[in-house]
C-alpha cells in the first residue's frame, strides 16, 4: 500500500524584526511567515514555508491569503493522493488552482522535505546533488538612515559574516536616494560590492538619471528599476549602460526568462523558489538562464529559516551563481522556530545537513509565535 499525504496543516506566524526594515513599498518591523506542515501515512511530517513581503505591499498573495487558500484549495488537492510522486503532485495543483505560487512553493517544498526524510537523502541530494556546501551571502542595508547603514556595514565586515552589501532605494527622490548609496559606496570603497535594489519604484526617464549616476558611484547592479510588466524598458536599460541589470519582478517563471531573453536582454535573472511555485520552477528558469549566458543570483522573500533552507538546498545544485545569493531572512529576525539555526561564517552560509531539509521545528517556540 502506498503513503498518502494524511493532513495539511497552515499555521501563521509572527516574528519580529531586528530593525525597521525600509523598502520602496513599505516598511516592516515584523515578518509574517506561513508553515506548512504535511504529514503523511507513514508517520513523516514535512515541513515547508510560504512568505511574502509587507502583507499585499509586495504581491498578490498575504499571509493570510496563502494558509486561506492552503486551507480551503490546495491542501484538499493533496489530501489521499500518493506521497512519492512530486512531479504529479505540481501538476495537479497547477492544473486545478492559478496563481498562488508562494502557497504552491510552500506545499512543494513540504512535499520534499517528507521524501528526503523517507528516502534519507538531503533535499539537494533530491535534486541530484549539490555541486557547493556553503554559498555566498550578502547583507541588505535597509534602515535609510546612511551613517547607520555604513556603520552596519563595517559591522558586518569585521565580523566576516558579509562582505557584499545591496540597498533598498526607490521611496525617495532619485537624487537623495543616489547620494544616499554614493556615500555608502565611498566610505566601503573596494572592502565590498555595492547593489541597488528600486523594486519597480522608478519610471523609464527617472531610471535614465538614477542609473547614470549610480553607474558613475561605482554601484555594480542594479534591481528592478522599472515595474515588471516594462519588458521593452528594462531591455533598453541594460543595453544602454555598463552596470548590469537585474530582473526579479519581471521574471517569475522560465516562460518570462525566455520572453526576456528572446527580447534582447543581457543582465541577470533573481531566482526566488516562492515566485516560480517552488523549487523545480526555480531551477527551470535557472538551467534556461544558463542556456542563455545570463547570470544568476539567489533571492530572497525574506523567509524564515525553512523557507531559506529550502532555496540553499535548491541553490546548492547550480554552478556557482554569478552574483550570490542575498540568503539572510533568519538573520532579519529577532527569534527563530526552529532547533538548530542556519550556520552563517565567512560571508555565506553552510548548506544544511541532514535528510530533507535538515530543520527541525522548536514546538514551543513555534507556540509561542504561532497567532492565536
């Protein structure tokens, strides 16, 4: 008889931050994460995280949206099916339900999670290896206060733990945001490598001015400067200055890489395991980028540590990513819901051991966080 997958359960939870966390949409000083716990017929519980940014500031989906959805499509899609087939487990979910991909990648990843455990095999290992076991990690400098961000910069470097550094611009004017990270540059001088990150904030003329001079600031790339539909626009931007672009927003699956690609583009694509559905939709869009000669680079939701676990185990199997990986969510927060934390040295991080993701729940930490 084969294992089902018994029970689904979504649980949301609040953690706060070490900081006001400033972005160009909104500012957080907590963190809203949605474990997902699936437990299957042969006593293995998987574990997996769905989490956005701000509640709707960022996307589409809330927390609460996502254990709703969770609760009342997804999870009776999975309830009685077979445990083991995770490709045929996607497409059900997929075929019956648009959209959703934070709660989809949750799901997906709890599915993997369980299969690790049951076959004693890592994640990675799942996804045929990892070709590295600690990956880079840089810092998100996001207090918009620029001497703070400078001395939590130097801080940072000293203690080894960062040595790449990205700034979140865009809720200014162009010219404070520029002086703002021109003087951070300055004072890090060749200690460490500045990125912008504008989450769609400015438009193609305000983009023109910004980018010129942070090019001229010595900034080596930048974010999503210009809303995600503006394929035409971002491809005009990278063709047009020397400091490479990024695309997050506008690339979520491997069908907009290849739209992207198809148009002319020559930056680098943000992979995110929550906007492609999961890890395989992730990876789909990285072997396209790589196909392509574009480069890659790890991001983040700011998830918790299962949700980050799962995206260094997914990481992990790529060739080493052109430009990191931004894998610090645990670090953004004051608390943690699991036993044993992610091991951040040397300016990454350790790929956690272990069969699936190699996290253990805190019971009475996620207790006390859950919300009531």
């Amino acid at each position: 008889m084969s294992t089902v997958i018994q029970h689904i359960e979504a649980i949301l939870v609040d953690l706060p931050t070490i900081r006001p966390h400033k972005l160009s949409m909104t500012t957080m000083a907590c963190q809203t994460m949605v474990i997902v716990r699936m437990r299957h017929s042969d006593g293995i519980e998987g574990l997996g995280e769905g989490t956005t940014i701000g509640g709707l500031a960022y996307g589409p989906e809330s927390p609460e949206s996502i254990k709703r959805n969770i609760d009342t499509y997804l999870a009776p899609l999975l309830i009685g099916q077979p445990s083991h087939n995770v490709h045929q487990l996607r497409s059900r979910l997929h075929r019956h339900a648009r959209g959703n991909m934070i709660a989809k990648s949750a799901l997906e990843t709890a599915l993997l999670d369980a299969q690790g455990k049951r076959l004693g095999l890592s994640v990675a290992e799942l996804l045929g290896g990892a070709r590295q076991e600690h990956l880079p990690v840089l810092w998100t400098l996001a207090s918009g206060d620029t001497a703070k961000d400078i001395d939590e910069a130097m801080l940072r470097l000293e203690q080894r733990r960062h040595c790449d550094f990205k700034l979140k611009i865009g809720a200014n004017p162009v010219e404070q945001d520029v002086r703002h990270v021109a003087a951070i540059k300055e004072a890090l001088g060749d200690r460490a490598s500045v990125r912008v990150d504008v989450n769609q904030a400015w438009d193609e003329s305000t983009a023109v001015r910004g980018i010129q001079a942070l090019q001229d600031a010595g900034i080596e790339l930048i974010e999503q400067p210009i809303p995600a539909r503006e394929y035409a626009g971002l491809v005009r931007l990278a063709n047009r200055f020397n400091v490479p672009m990024l695309a997050d927003e506008a690339v979520q699956d491997a069908r907009d890489g290849l739209d992207l690609i198809c148009s002319g583009f020559s930056g680098a694509f943000a992979l995110k395991i929550a906007k492609s559905g999961g890890i395989h939709g992730a990876l789909e869009l990285a072997h396209l980028a790589q196909a392509a000669g574009i480069g890659l680079y790890g991001g983040t939701l700011l998830e918790g540590t299962i949700g980050t676990a799962a995206s260094l185990h997914a990481w992990a199997t790529l060739p080493e990513m052109a430009w990191g990986t931004e894998m610090f969510g645990p670090l953004l927060l004051t608390d943690d819901i699991v036993i044993e934390p992610l091991h951040y040295t040397e300016f990454g991080v350790a790929l956690p051991q272990g069969p699936g993701l190699g996290i253990s729940l805190d019971e009475d930490k996620l207790t006390y966080y859950a919300r009531k």
